[in-house]
C-alpha cells in the first residue's frame, strides 16, 4: 500500500535506521553492565565489611601446647618473662638466671647472677616488652639495669651454618646466642642480657623487699620498700649537654617512713606518670601519695580495701596509667584506679575507687566453704588484659575495661598439677601463657579475636580509667590510647541528632523553594535550575556531606554565628525588599522587571549578610554567654539559644500553616 503524499513531497521513512538501532542496542548492554555492576559493588562492599567485621564475633580459643617437668633451683624467684615469640622462658632468681625451651624443657642458656651484678638481689621489677629493670639488693642499694633476652635479627649471611639447616619455629644455641627461625628468610638472635647502669641509689641500708619502676616521658621513676618500712621514692631525668653532647641523670627522691608494721608491709606501686605512690599492705590498709613536689609527699588518702580477717595476696599494674588488680585469699579480684570524683575528699580531687570484682567459683561439694584464693595475678604488656590463678587450678583471663570474662583453662583437666599455680606469664603479643606450679611449666596458644569489642563496650555504659563514673564513650584509634573506647550509642545518638537538626532547616527550605520553582519561578530559570537539582539529586549524600566537611566546615567555622544570624536577617531583608516592590507604581514595577533578580542579588542579600554580622556579637553574648563553641562544650550558658535557632524553621512552618488556614480566611471574610 502505498503511503499518502506528504507536503513536501517526501515519503516517510517506515524503518529504522541502523546506527539507531546500534545505538540503542550498546547503550541498552551499557546501562545494564553498569546497573549489574552497580549492584554487584554495592553487594561487594557489604560482603568487605561482613569479612571484616566477622573476627569481633568469634569465640576466643585456648589450645593446649605442652606440660614439661621444671623445678626451680631452691631459691626464691625474683623475676621471669618470656620471649618475643613465646618459646622461650626466662628465670631469675637469687643464684642463676636461666632461658629455657618450653616446647622441651631444655636448658638453653645459664648465667650466674655474679656476671651481671646481681648476686645480692633481693628484690626486681622487671619491665615486659622492655630490658629496662629495677634491682633492690640485701645492702639497701638500688640500680637500675638491663635484664632479659634481647631480641634481634640476623642477615642471612651472618647466620651460623649450624642454624641454617633449622626449620621454622625451631632453634638452636651457638656461642651463648639461640638462634630461632620464624619463616624462610627470618631468622632471630636471642641474648641473654644482665648488666647494671651506672644508676646507684644508696639512700636505704635495710634489704629490699618490694620495689617498682615506672618509665615517663624524660627518665623514670622507682620506689623501694625495705624490711622496716621506709620507702625510697626517686624520679630521673634524662638530659643532653648541647654543647658536649653528653647525657646525664639528674635524680631527685625522697624517703617516707610510715607507721605500718614492717612485716605487714608488702606491696609498693607507683602510677605511669611518676606522679602518686601507692602503698598497700597484705591486711587490705591503703595509703596514696601525691608526689610532685618529693620535698613534701603529700598523703592523699588511708583507708582499708579488703574485708576482715582477708588478706592481700597479689597486686599488679596494668597496661595503663593508674590501674591496679589486686587479689586476697577470699577469691576476689578487684580493679582499682583513680577517678575525679565529683566530690571531691582529697586536695588533688582524686579517689582511688574499686571499679569492679570478681570472685573465683565456690566449692561445688561444699559451698560453705571460703572461696578458692587468689595465687597468682599477670598483667598483659599491651592490652587491658590479665590472668588469674586460684588455688583451685583454674586460670581467667579477664578484660578490665568492660569487665569480662574472656576464658577459663583449668588446668586440672589438662595436666598433672599436683601444688598451687605459683607463677602465671603471659607472652608479649597476648598468644601465649604460661603457668608453673613448682614442678610443671604448662604452656597454652591463645587466641583471644577482640576482647575488647563486646555488647557491652558497645551499647553499655562502660567505667573508663581517669572518667568520673560510667560513661557511653567514642574515639577513635588515631591516638596511643590505653583503653580503646568503642561506644556506638554517641555515634548513633549524634547520627539522630544531626538528622534531626539538618531536616529541621533542610525541609522547610526545600518545600518553600519546590513551591517557589514550580510556581513563581519563570519558564527561562525553571530550565535551568530543575536539572541543577535532578543532577544534585543523583549524587551520593555521603559525597556531598564529604565536600561539605572538607571544603566548606572550615569557612563556615570562622564565622559560625555569623552565618546562624544570617539564616534570619536574609530572608527578613529578601521580604522587607518584597513589601518595598508593592509600594511601587504597576506601571514602574512591570520597567523594571528585569532588574528584580539584580536587586535581590547585589543589593538584598548583601545588606542580609551585613545585618547578620552586625547582629552575631549581640547574639552570641545574649544567647550563649559571649562563646558559641564553649555553650557547645557545656561550659556555658543555658540550652534557650539552642533551641531558639534548631526550632525556628519549624516554628515558621507552623506559623505559616495556620497563617494560611485560620488568619487569611478569616482576613477574606471580614474583608467582603
């Protein structure tokens, strides 16, 4: 059939041209690549953040590794440790310092305390993760020094032939130095090192019996106890001659006599500043320090931790600045540290406050019976985690900031222990522990994912060192933070709260501005300005807020009351400008209609702008006490002002609806 004539004489086209076609085909195929794709990334990233976030889920492992037959020599141990890799333990006592393999139980290397210095030893406090140690001898003379295995690694051309054959995790001992290889290419040279400073301090003449060593920022400080109850406390500062470059030791100490009974005094700590000194004594007594100015101690509090007839068996500092777990022969744990307390007692506004306890497990057979004692107490080098050993073989490993229970070995089920756990030690990296009961040493593989992320330190209210009380608490890791803090609520709540307070500004201003584009605004800017807003509406919220942080939070935070008064004054002046145009002649208003967008632009909005500097000092000192960032931080001012801005484009929106639907009717009617 023909088709009809047109009026121009040419005949429509009834097929569609190929490159349409082609064109329309590869950009079907491209717009669904791209919508596969886009689902399939999205779908990827849940996926990276499920694998993620998955090792905060698992369950911590404790694997048995082996027991080995070890007695000590006779003597009383003054300290131990382990190695960087965990197989390896070290022992000192009062004759002999000694490394051995845990994995056989052989002896790898052996020193006699006379080559280092520290024949005479009575007391040490050995620092984990460092060589740095505090020695206290039977003379009453204290140094400082290095004790431990030395960690290092070796070129693989300076490897002994003798170690070159091992294979991974084994070593070998050549020329006093164990050589241990980690994988193909690494391999460790592990030294024993005893070796006194120059560091002496002379100040007591009794034994030591309990000594502590801090590490601060410029030096250290230590504190030593003897048998009759004096105390030595001395911090060193370490300084560098410019000129010769030469270091020196300036120390300054002082000594206090207190009024304990001598043989009741047993335990010493100072915190991880050098600042306090801690005193607690095996009947539960308490005494704190403050110890900035050593001329004049200053004894901030005395009192009494332990209930009657209970005794304090273990006291150990955690990783942390003034935390302290201590253990008594009732089975309690407790976790102690300073806290600003909001009434304060003490000239320092400081109190030593029991955070939270545990108890061991009562004797099923007999629950009338005392609670297995505490025997043993080892703090971790890294983390807010601990051991603890009863009486009953049983090891916890607790977490002290959410206050969990991480795991329980009982070590009865696994080994042939036949005394009391005397020692617990836990490895450097929180993957292994060891404990020893005088004839055994057990080893086990802990693998604990993230005690530190749990319902609790998530949506709980957790007790923080150096916080008032419990707190719902958020930082992130940029810092060398103790105590990880990882509260969602402040994040959650803050993600309302911002929501909240953008929509209240947010959704007045988009409706009025919907109603002025579709209703008042010309066809020509109408154009314009709708696909600047389909186009704004494509991109990503989270892009859009990342710009808005990025580029323009600084320049509004220069001036932040500026620009708050500013939501006021522009558009009050943008309607006074309104109500001036009405008074003009229609005639004058329709000449000058080009000019409407001009005026608003150039003349308007800059005498807005300026209002609203002019007003932003009145404001801030009338409605935030003279400081909008101090009102911010809650150290100023009352909460009026905040709520007069947040709920102003609300309050404007239901003016204007009841405006529209009471007033100007009635306005109509009164009218006619």
């Amino acid at each position: 059939m023909n088709q009809p004539a047109t009026f121009t004489g040419r005949k429509k086209r009834s097929a569609t041209r190929a490159t349409v076609l082609l064109s329309d085909t590869i950009a079907r195929i491209v717009i669904t690549l791209g919508g596969l794709a886009t689902i399939a990334a999205v779908l990827l990233v849940g996926v990276f953040l499920f694998v993620v976030a998955l090792p905060l889920f698992r369950s911590p492992t404790v694997r048995f590794e082996q027991s080995i037959a070890w007695e000590p020599t006779g003597h009383s141990l003054l300290t131990s440790g382990l190695d960087d890799s965990g197989l390896i333990a070290w022992f000192c006592d009062a004759n002999q310092i000694t490394a051995i393999e845990l994995k056989t139980g052989n002896k790898l290397l052996s020193r006699s305390t006379k080559i280092g210095g520290l024949q005479q030893a009575s007391a040490i406090c050995h620092l984990p993760n460092t060589l740095k140690s505090a020695i206290g001898f039977e003379d009453g003379s204290i140094r400082i020094g290095k004790l431990g295995l030395s960690t290092s690694y070796v070129p693989e051309a300076e490897i002994p032939l003798l170690a070159r054959s091992l294979e991974i995790n084994e070593l070998t001992t050549f020329n006093n130095v164990i050589y241990l290889r980690l994988s193909n290419k690494i391999v460790q040279k592990i030294q024993l090192v005893s070796e006194l400073e120059d560091y002496a301090s002379t100040a007591l003449t009794r034994p030591i019996t309990n000594i502590d060593l801090a590490i601060t920022n410029s030096g250290f400080c230590l504190a030593a106890l003897d048998n009759e109850g004096n105390i030595r406390f001395e911090k060193s500062t370490f300084q560098n001659n410019l000129l010769s470059d030469e270091n020196s030791i300036i120390t300054i100490g002082t000594t206090i006599q207190t009024e304990l009974v001598p043989s009741d005094l047993d335990f010493i700590r100072v915190s991880g500043l050098g600042d306090q000194l801690f005193v607690f004594t095996s009947s539960g007594a308490f005494k704190r320090f403050a110890m900035r100015d050593l001329d004049h101690p200053v004894l901030m509090e005395d009192r009494h931790l332990l209930r009657d007839n209970t005794s304090l068996t273990h006291v150990t500092r955690l990783f942390g600045e003034t935390s302290f777990v201590i253990g008594d022969n009732s089975g309690a744990i407790r976790i102690l540290f300073n806290s600003r307390d909001k009434n304060p007692t003490t000239d320092d506004g400081l109190t030593t406050k029991v955070t939270a306890t545990f108890y061991t497990q009562p004797n099923k057979r007999n629950p009338q019976k005392q609670r297995p004692e505490i025997t043993s107490i080892s703090a971790s080098s890294r983390s807010r985690l601990f051991a603890v050993a009863s009486s009953d073989g049983i090891i916890r490993l607790l977490q002290a900031t959410d206050h969990s229970t991480v795991a329980e070995v009982r070590t009865n089920q696994q080994t042939a222990r036949t005394q009391k756990l005397q020692l617990l030690l836990l490895g450097s990296r929180d993957q292994q522990l060891v404990a020893c009961d005088g004839k055994t040493l057990t080893a086990w593989n802990i693998n604990l994912s993230y005690p530190e992320a749990s319902l609790h330190s998530l949506f709980g209210k957790i007790w923080y060192e150096n916080y008032p009380d419990h707190e719902y608490v958020w930082e992130t890791n940029g810092h060398e933070s103790f105590e990880p803090k990882f509260s969602l609520v402040p994040l959650l709540c803050g993600t309302i709260k911002a929501t909240l307070y953008s929509m209240l500004f947010a959704i007045p201003i988009s409706i009025f501005g919907a109603i002025y584009v579709s209703q008042f605004m010309t066809s020509e800017w109408k154009s314009r300005i709708k696909p600047v807003i389909e186009m704004m509406a494509s991109l990503p919220s989270v892009v859009l807020g990342f710009i808005a942080g990025l580029i323009l939070a600084p320049v509004i935070e220069s001036g932040v009351m500026i620009f708050l008064t500013s939501f006021f004054t522009v558009p009050i002046t943008l309607l006074v400008c309104a109500f001036l145009w009405q008074f003009w002649s229609p005639g004058l208003r329709s000449r000058l209609s080009f000019w409407r967008f001009p005026v608003v632009l150039f003349i308007a909005l800059p005498i807005g702008i300026l209002l609203g500097l002019l007003m932003a000092q009145p404001v801030e000192f009338f409605l935030f006490n003279g400081d909008l960032f101090a009102w911010l931080h809650g150290r100023g001012g009352s909460g009026w002002g905040g709520l007069a801005f947040a709920l102003f484009p609300l309050s404007a929106m239901v003016s204007a609806l009841l405006i529209g639907r009471f007033i100007n009717p009635w306005i109509r009617i009164r009218s006619m």
